[in-house]
C-alpha cells in the first residue's frame, strides 16, 4: 500500500528502448561526449539523457483527461501519444532511434557507409529545448504541484542528474560527501547555472595570465630543438641489477610506434666503443631500421625482469625492495615530437633534455620544503586501502607520483594560482570566486595526465591519462607532459571548451525566442551541498523528487581514487572554499561504498563486515531521503551491478527505511558493441527503481516468501515478456527482473523467510531469497523458448544453454555464472568445471569447446567428450561428443556414431541440438562461423536432422571491429 497522489509519467511508463539507444549514442566515441565530461574527471557518471528523461518523469504527472482538460490549447497533451513524445522531445530524442538504429545495423552488415549518422538528428544532449517548451512543462508542473518541484540527488558525484533537470530550469540540490565531487557538482552545475556564458571571457582572460606565468617560471627546464613541438616524454622505471649494480630499464617491449611503414621503436645501448655504460642509453630508430624481433623484446615480464648484462632474471620481490628502499630510479628513453611540418615522430634524448631534467631536479629541491611549509606541495602519505600497488614500488606518499620535474610544474602552479588569487578579487570583486574556482580545475585536468602513472599509447599515439583505468595500476613506463608551453595551455583550452560546452547548452535551451526579449534567460536555481547523504541540510518534506544515482557496492572507491586530486585542490580549490576540503583526505569512514578495506584487520570476515556496513549506509541515506521527501514525491534510483549481494544490499536499504518500488525501468547504458560476441559478456543496463514512500498494512498477518511466491515469479514472467520487447537480453533480462521481484516484496513489508533462524525464530526475508526465485523462473521460461517447448534435459546441459543464450559469448563474468548456475539446478562454478565444460579464470568463466573437453584414459568416467562411451548421463557430452568425431573425424563418422548411440531417433537429443541452434550465436566473418560449434551443428543438422529449425546466419562486415569489448563510461 502506497501513498496514492499526483501519479507520475515514471510509474506508468519510460521510452526504455530509445534511451537506451540515445545513451549509448552519447557515449560512443569519447571525443563526442558531453562537455561535463572533460571539466574533471569523476568515474562511472550517467549519461544525460538517461539522466534528463528519469528526473523529468518523475515529476511529470501521468497523463489523463483531467491534464489535457486543463491545458486545451497545448497539443503536447491533448492525448497519452502526443504527451509520450513531448518527453521525448524534451529530452533532446527529436527523431527515432529505434529505426536508425535499424537502419545502421543494416548498413554495418552490408558493409555500407551511411549518409550522415544514420539518425538525422543530433545526439540528444546536443538538443537545446525551445522556450516554449519549457514553460510550457513549467505549467503542467506548477499545476501538478503547485510550484516549481525540486529535485535533489544526495549523491550527486559527477553530476548527471542534477546538471540534466537544472537544463529545464527545475530547481535543484546537488549533494556529495566527497569534497573532490562536491567542486565538481559547483564548477560544473551550480556556477554555469548562474552565470552562463557571461563567465567565459573572464575565465579565458585570467586563464591566460596564469598560462603564461606558470610558462616563464618553466621554460628554461623544457627546451626544444629548432621549430620542434614536445608531444610527449617518454620514460621507463628502473632498477639496480643485482649482480652488476648497473641500471635495469624496466621496458614490457621497446615498440614506440607500430603502424607499417612508420615503426618506430627504440634500441637500448648498454657499451659504447667496448665501454660498459652505468645507465644505458637509448637510440630511436625509425622505418625499416627497425628490427621487429627486438622491439618486441623487452626487459621485463609478468612483474619480474631480465637483466640485459647478463640475461639472467631479477625476481619481482627484489623489485619492489628496491623500490621501497629508493633504489628506482627513471630513465628517459625517448621524446614524441612534432615538426615544423606537422610530420609526428621520435627522438632519442639529447643532451640538452638531459641537462634540463638535471636542472629541473636541482630547481625542485631548491623550493620543495618552502612549498611543502606555505602548502603548495603535498604533504599526506598515500594511504592503505584496497589498491597497495603504489606502496609496493615506492610510491609512499602523494608527491612520490611524480617526477621532480613534473612535480616542479604542479607546484608552480599551486604557486602562481596563490598568486593571482588577490588580482582576480581586487578587479572582479564579488564575481572574482567563480572565475577563480573554474581555474582551479586546470590542476585536476593536469595531474591526471602528467604522472608516473600516466602512459604512452602505443596503438593510438597519445598520452593515456593516470585514470584510463578505476584503479592505481603501477606503470613499468610512462609519458610525462610539455611542462612549460604545452600542460597548462592545453589544460586552459580543455577548461574554455568544457565550461564553454556546458554554459552554452544551458543558455540555448530556454532562450528567448527571437523578438521576445522580456522573457530574457531562463532562471536556474542551483544549490550544491557538500556533507553526508545521511544527513542533507533539508527541512523535513522539501523535495518533490529525489532522483539519485548512489555509488554501486564495491565497483568503484571514489574516495580512495579522489585522493589523488584531493591533496592537491585541497591547496587551491580548498583557499576558496576551505569547508570541502576540511580533512587530510577524503572521508572514507562515511563513504557509501563496500569497502573491505577498512576492515582489513578482520580477517576472513572483513568482505561481510563491509557488506554490512554498506547497507547500513544506504539505509540511513535512504531514510534521509523519505525524511526530506514530501509525503507524494517520488525516489528514483539508479543502479547497475550484476552481483546479487549488491542489489540484496542495496533492496535491504530500501525495505528497512520504508520505500516500496512502485515499478523500474532496465535502460541499456553501455556503449556501442561489436557484432561479434566472443568476447567477455558484463552487464550494459542501468535499472531505475521508481520508489514511494511506505504506508503501514492495516493488519498484523505476518507475510512469509511461500505466501508470495507465485507473485514474484508472475512478476519474473512479465518483466521478460515485457522487456525482450525493448531490446532487453542476456545478462540485462536477469538484472530487468530484480526491480519487480523488489516490488512485489515491498508491497508486502515486512516479510519473512520462510526458513527460521538457528534459534527457530522468524526471521526478515533476504531480498537475495526472493531473487533466486526469480532467476530461477527466467531459466525455466527461456529454456523452453529455446527448446520449443517446456522441457528439462538435465542439469549440465541447461547450464550450457542458457548460458549462450543469456551471454552470447564464450566468455563472461564469474559471479553472473554463479548465480545462473545456481538457478539451473543448484550448481556451483568447480562442479561445472570438474565435469569440463567450464574453465574459470581471474573473475570470469569460459565455456569450452569440444575438443577442450575430451576425456582420456582414467578420466573416462568423468562428464566430458568420450568416443568410446557406451553411455552419456549428460545430453551436452552427447552433443559435443558428435560434434568433435564430426570435426577430427568427419561428419560419416559421426553419423556412425550417433546410429550406434540412438541419437537421430532420441527426442532429448534433438531437443538440446535445437536449443543450442537458437543459443549460440549464428555469426559468420568472410564466411567462417564466429563460434564454431554453430558451423559444426549446422552442418550436423543439415545432413542428418531435419526436425531441428535452423535459423539463418548473419554475416558480419569484415570492416567491424572484431576486438572491441563492451565499455561503460568511465569518465
């Protein structure tokens, strides 16, 4: 039972298909994303349609007669159809998706270019919305709700969320504890909010003064050679050798460039003229020069080295002595220039990049204990947590992640912001801030692309930045940037263009239209809080919506990543605003997150504990939001995770603060994907939950799981009828049933488990028990799709099935594996990997072919492919027994077989070749089968079964991409 009044759009319906279609088109190449995306980085942030769509939903009301009475002359909402498309329209969908998609997986698989992107319209989040739509909705709001409705997110992050409904001119409050996020969500969100365009000059005018100072304090430490341009400098670790004290360099390879016909790679010298050299030097060698075989080579493997003085190994663990005891060291080995003629290219370092490195290093301990005193330079130790790899290699403290030179560029930066502070306040006076804030973000983007941490790209030619990755991966070489005229100047167009890219979709959506000057800008309120989500600076029943987008279990430990820019901005964003940044580092005892590390000294229970603390974190925030939720707002949550324990966290949260989930929404967030799905399968959609406030039952009958059980598995049952329709599949049609199954046990909170506690006690139902039941009902409901009709082969067999069918790749991730084969049967991971027919690896699982599963000798009696069995328990060693004699042996000899085995007869037999048609990808590449066990069934089937029903084949364009793997943003 729920409260009853205004119904929103959200609870009725969300355009699941064309959103997810529209997200993936934003993020599918990473030189088009959204302009929020390049002002600082902050991982995992949403796309903004998805964003725009799920907070305007949410407050929109469910269209009705009463709503179309009420605005006569609005077309938008004359009818249920017209009112869908107004969303659409509002959130920037100004055409159909559904059918340009269709149209470029048609030209993809002839091997076409279309004309233009195939959509004939813009990116969505490039739309800016009429004025006359926006009052217009303003309208039907402030009817729905008496006023304008706010919208808060109490974990804002990147700021999706709150930046998309400001757009719309909804009022906003923007939240984070981070204090890294916290600027963000006011650089990105609140300032372009409030001064648009107008800033842009000031920004451009000041960032300029700074570029050049911090330019003449450097330049003397980064000379060129005549009308060169520095791309990049590129460095390798090294180690004493144990044996000769000479330096190691420790290089994976010695590739610089690989394309044909312009290799590039370099040599490594260790004697010159019969004289052993201390350091080696490296030459580059370009061309034909270059010899394939060594620049491949290199010195260094799997964490351990080879020595090239003696050629003998050095052991990972004395590499990480030395470096923890100060004995790595660095060594230029190459620099990525541009010519007078634009010609990109190597060289090998001169003796003048020497003597500047040199007398950078002289310079930087000149200044650093001054620095490190006035609070230019960092002073914080890198802490414990869950990534220690710095640690490993020395990399102790915060300025250990940088060079001397390039910390010499951070600092003076931090110098010269200090500096120019008093300038920009004297002339701007109360707008001096904002200008000032925005700048500060430079450092950010600075420091995530000149580290020890950033790298060199061989494929592509360019700077990796620190965080390509989620994580502190240690770098055996690395890229550092043009300190002097390149870092900041380019830091300076990277801010212009984001601040620029984000006033301006805020100024152009909501223009006046041309001639009605008086409407002038539309107004944005924009409040950013930096504080606990479990406690937000609200009065009680203040927000209309509470849209949020919370951190998702133990994907991603924002804090312990942010302490990287948190240091630093501490020391130039924290003069402007000290509050954000109050703490050494950020506050991990109150971060939202499940994080085993903090509870290291625990032991073997240290995972549980940090299961249990999360979920009492997300259910002290969600109770705080139902406390500054009004009594008829709505919470949407949006989450994306594929393990059970963290939507059984996650659901807990919501039950144990009284939310029920109304309904959800699966959108499809990931990136675009290759045709070809040999690749490692992962979850692509985000579920929104779409959740109200809880009203008491009127009666004490206690509920248990058996008295709910036909519900949620009718409610599994709908959810993939309902959401197969909207391009829904795999492991995303599991996920699309976790948010009904919620639903179903919120509608009846509290509810118990139908097994007591060790003590026989009633105990409150695990959301995780319901969610078994419902995977359990997909198994069933897909199979016999599948099959054809309803049938269980056996327990193996299922397991195969459904996992091409739910994957459509060989590859996936090992938790989903888990739980699909728990709800085929009650199996576990090692059984299916003793009987063969899975291998597993570091976090994944691989189902293997035929001939990987051959038995022999003693193993015989085991599950697997035996030519020589008298008998099969297992239907799948039955298939793919035939199907190796057929591949070894050819396919006579496989027919023997299956007439001595009765198979072309045996109705369970031809069931599992029937499923296995319909679940294994029919792909074909220049006419070879992707997979292929589906060439060899085909054939099978053609010539021996003609009860099996053999789909077609879809031929794959040779210009795909074969190797691109499923990607969700990280930004």
């Amino acid at each position: 039972m729920t409260t009853s009044k205004p119904r929103v759009l959200i609870e009725d319906w969300l355009p699941v298909e064309e959103l997810g279609i529209e997200s993936r088109r934003e993020r599918g190449a990473a030189s088009a994303l959204p302009p929020l995306s390049f002002l600082h980085i902050w991982w995992a942030r949403r796309p903004l349609v998805a964003s725009a769509a799920v907070a305007l939903a949410g407050v929109m009301p469910a269209w009705s007669e009463q709503l179309a009475a009420a605005f006569p002359n609005a077309e938008e909402v004359h009818t249920e159809s017209a009112y869908r498309k107004w969303l659409l329209r509002l959130v920037g969908i100004w055409g159909d998706p559904v059918a340009g998609r269709r149209r470029i997986d048609a030209a993809n698989a002839a091997g076409a270019k279309l004309k233009g992107n195939g959509y004939g319209y813009k990116q969505a989040f490039r739309n800016s919305i009429a004025r006359n739509d926006i009052d217009l909705l303003h309208s039907v709001l402030r009817n729905t709700w008496g006023e304008l409705p706010i919208i808060a997110d109490p974990t804002a992050g990147g700021g999706s969320i709150p930046w998309a409904a400001s757009r719309l001119g909804l009022p906003v409050v923007a939240n984070d504890l981070n204090g890294v996020a916290a600027s963000v969500l006011r650089a990105g969100v609140e300032i372009p909010a409030k001064r648009g365009l107008d800033l842009l000059p000031e920004i451009k005018k000041w960032g300029g003064i700074l570029v050049k100072r911090v330019e003449k304090q450097l330049k003397t430490f980064f000379p060129l050679d005549a009308g060169e341009s520095i791309i990049a400098y590129i460095w390798a670790n090294a180690v004493p050798c144990p044996r000769t004290g000479r330096l190691v360099p420790l290089l994976t390879d010695k590739w610089l460039r690989k394309k044909p016909g312009k290799e590039a790679a370099v040599k490594l010298i260790t004697s010159v003229e019969g004289v052993e050299l201390q350091e080696p030097r490296f030459e580059v060698v370009l061309g034909r020069g270059v010899d394939k075989g060594d620049a491949a080579l290199g010195t260094m493997s799997r964490g351990k080295a080879v020595s090239p003085y003696d050629s003998l190994v050095i052991d990972g663990d004395y590499i990480k002595e030395a470096a923890q005891t100060g004995k790595m060291t660095q060594i230029l080995y190459a620099v990525a220039i541009r010519k007078p003629s634009g010609e990109r290219t190597f060289r090998s370092p001169s003796d003048q990049d020497r003597e500047a490195l040199e007398a950078a290093s002289r310079r930087f301990n000149e200044v650093k204990d001054g620095w490190f005193a006035t609070g230019i330079l960092p002073i914080e130790e890198f802490p414990d947590g869950n990534d220690l790899r710095p640690k490993y290699y020395g990399l102790d403290r915060w300025i250990d992640f940088y060079t001397p030179r390039q910390a010499l560029v951070h600092g003076t930066f931090g110098e010269e912001f200090a500096k120019l502070i008093p300038e920009v306040r004297k002339e701007l006076g109360s707008d001096a801030d904002d200008v000032l804030f925005e700048l500060a973000l430079m450092q950010g983007k600075a420091l995530n692309w000149n580290s020890r941490l950033s790298s060199w790209d061989v494929s592509r030619q360019k700077m990796r930045s620190v965080f390509d990755r989620h994580d502190f991966a240690f770098k055996w070489t690395f890229a550092e940037f043009e300190g002097a005229a390149a870092l900041y100047s380019w830091c300076l167009d990277q801010l212009t263009d984001a601040y620029g890219g984000i006033a301006r979709l805020l100024d152009e959506t909501g223009a006046p239209e041309l001639g009605d000057g008086e409407a002038g800008r539309l107004e944005r309120q924009v409040t950013v809080l930096q504080g606990s989500a479990a406690s937000i600076a609200l009065p009680d029943g203040s927000v209309t919506h509470i849209c949020m987008d919370p951190p998702y279990y133990d994907n991603v430990m924002y804090a312990e990543l942010s302490d990287y820019f948190y240091v630093w901005e501490k020391r130039t964003l924290g003069r402007l605003i000290p509050d954000y940044f109050h703490d050494d580092l950020t506050d991990k005892d109150n971060e939202a997150v499940a994080n085993p590390a903090r509870f290291a000294t625990m032991g073997k229970r240290k995972t549980q504990l940090a299961d249990l603390d999360y979920e009492a974190k997300m259910t002290a925030i969600f109770a705080e939001a139902k406390r500054v939720l009004a009594d008829g707002g709505v919470l949407s949550v949006m989450f994306t995770h594929k393990r059970a324990e963290a939507w059984d966290t996650l659901g807990m949260g919501l039950l144990q603060a009284g939310f029920t989930i109304e309904t959800s929404w699966p959108v499809n967030t990931e990136s675009e994907v290759s045709l070809h799905q040999a690749n490692m399968n992962s979850a692509a959609s985000t579920i929104m939950l779409v959740c109200r406030k809880r009203v008491a039952r009127d009666d004490d009958h206690k509920v248990y799981l058996d008295d709910i059980e036909h519900d949620i598995r009718q409610a599994a049952r709908d959810a993939v009828t309902r959401f197969q329709d909207d391009g829904i599949d795999g492991v995303d049609l599991l996920l699309s049933t976790y948010g009904p199954t919620l639903s179903v046990i919120s509608q009846n909170w509290p509810v118990y488990s139908s097994t007591p506690d060790t003590d026989g006690r009633d105990r409150l139902l695990r959301p995780e028990e319901a969610l078994t039941l419902a995977r359990e009902e997909i198994v069933n409901l897909r199979r016999t799709r599948l099959i054809g009709k309803a049938a269980k082969i056996d327990t193996l067999t299922d397991f195969v099935l459904l996992a091409w069918d739910t994957f459509g790749a060989r590859e996936f991730p090992f938790d989903t594996a888990r739980l699909l084969a728990l709800a085929v049967g009650g199996l576990d991971i090692d059984h299916l990997e003793r009987a063969k027919v899975v291998s597993k690896g570091a976090g994944k699982v691989k189902l293997l072919t035929p001939k990987e599963r051959l038995r022999r000798g003693n193993d015989s009696e085991l599950p697997g492919v035996i030519p020589d069995a008298a008998s099969f328990e297992y239907m799948i060693d039955a298939v793919d027994t035939a199907l190796y004699i057929a591949e070894v042996d050819g396919q006579q000899a496989a027919k023997r077989f299956l007439d001595r085995h009765g198979y072309t007869s045996n109705a369970v037999f031809i069931s599992a070749l029937q499923g296995l048609v319909n679940a294994i990808p029919r792909t074909k590449v220049k006419g070879a089968w992707v997979v292929p066990e589906a060439g060899l069934i085909d054939t099978l089937c053609t010539l021996y079964f003609d009860d099996v029903t053999l789909p077609e084949a879809t031929e794959m364009a040779a210009s795909a991409d074969p190797d691109q793997n499923t990607l969700f943003d990280v930004d």
